[in-house]
C-alpha cells in the first residue's frame, strides 16, 4: 500500500521555505487567499507550501517574490550556507 502524502515526511528544505512564506505573509497581514491572487496560484497551493508539502519552482518562486514586493533572494534570506548544510546534514 502506498504512503499517503500525509504519512511521508517532509522535506526539511520545503518545510523552512514554508515557514518562511507564513512569516512573510502574515508580517503583511496578508491571507492566504490573498497571496494566492496576488502571486496567480490557487489558495490550495499556498496552503501546500506553508505546510511544507510542497517546495516551490523557479516559476513560482518569482510570482511570490513579485507579489511580496521583493526579490528572490531575499525571499530566500533563510537559507544561508550553513543552513543548507544542516538540512540536507552534510559532513562539514
């Protein structure tokens, strides 16, 4: 029998951009629906990615920076060297 997607654990760097995105959005007082018209994504779409159930595309990456009003690397601020390093737990 096959894992549900609730059942599989999440992808840690998915599951940082997700925190990320909430914090973002919420620091803009902003819905998720909100976002999800202003970036041009569904609101379930959203919700996948601030669950960490999803990890965003390139393409979706700018529709969020755009909507947000900044730039993917600053979208991205979290996920400094050693970040990455720890997530995906190389040696160091």
């Amino acid at each position: 029998m096959a894992a549900s997607a609730r059942d599989r654990q999440k992808a840690p760097e998915a599951v940082l951009f997700g925190q990320t995105l909430r914090r973002l959005r919420q620091e803009r007082h902003w819905s998720q629906e909100q976002l999800a018209e202003a970036a041009g994504v569904t609101l379930n779409y959203i919700g996948n990615l601030e669950r960490g159930e999803q990890g965003p595309s390139l393409h979706i990456l700018v529709r969020l920076a755009l909507a947000l009003e900044m730039g993917i690397a600053e979208l991205l601020k979290d996920f400094g060297f050693d970040v990455m390093r720890s997530l995906l737990r190389y040696p160091p």
